[in-house]
C-alpha cells in the first residue's frame, strides 16, 4: 500500500505493508505467559493422623475467606493470641486479606 505523507510542507510517498496486530505477551515476574485462563485445582486436604477422630470444633479453627499466597507470617509458634490478632496476610490478585485469630489461645508447635 502506498501512502502520501506531509512533513513540513514537503509530501513524501511511502509503501507500507499492512501486517495483522498481534498484543504483546504479558510477562509476569520476568517469565512471558500465554493468555488463557488456567485453573489449578486445590491441593486435597490432608488426612487426619492416626488415632486423630476427633471432630473438629469449628469456633476453633480459622479458616480463609479467599485462595491466595501468604505474603507475611506474623504469628510464630508459642505466641499467644487473642481474638482479632493477625496471624498472616494473604495476596490474591493484588488484594491482601489479613486473617485474624478467632479466639484467645497459644499457637502450638507444628506437627
């Protein structure tokens, strides 16, 4: 295709191919992605110990509104909490969801 272009009064005549748009891939942490959607099931939850057949009391557990990656810790093992203390923040799409301790109590050592 040609095209006539004015720069400061004087015209040029130019070719130029017409070549189909293509967006750039996005990079995400330095690594370029492709742009469909995926989804990664979640992990299945691990399986009680033995001798573990208790049930749960669920006032006792705190669990996350949302799926995301923990981007701060801020409870350690032995802490006591009370209610409404900050155990950890979680980052979903850029969101940070702070979870809070349901209850007054001490954070035991991990199994």
């Amino acid at each position: 295709m040609k095209l006539n272009i004015a720069i400061d009064g004087k015209t040029y005549e130019v070719e130029v191919e017409a070549v189909e748009p293509t967006a750039p891939s996005p990079v995400v942490r330095g690594i370029p992605v492709g742009s469909a959607a995926v989804r990664v099931p979640a992990a299945p939850a691990p399986a009680p110990a033995a001798g573990d057949n208790k049930p749960v009391d669920e006032a006792k557990v705190c669990r996350s509104p949302v799926s995301g990656i923990v981007i701060r810790v801020a409870a350690q093992v032995g802490q006591s909490l009370q209610t409404g203390d900050v155990m950890l923040v979680l980052e979903a799409i850029k969101w940070k969801q702070i979870l809070q301790h349901p209850i007054p109590a001490r954070l035991p050592p991990s199994r």
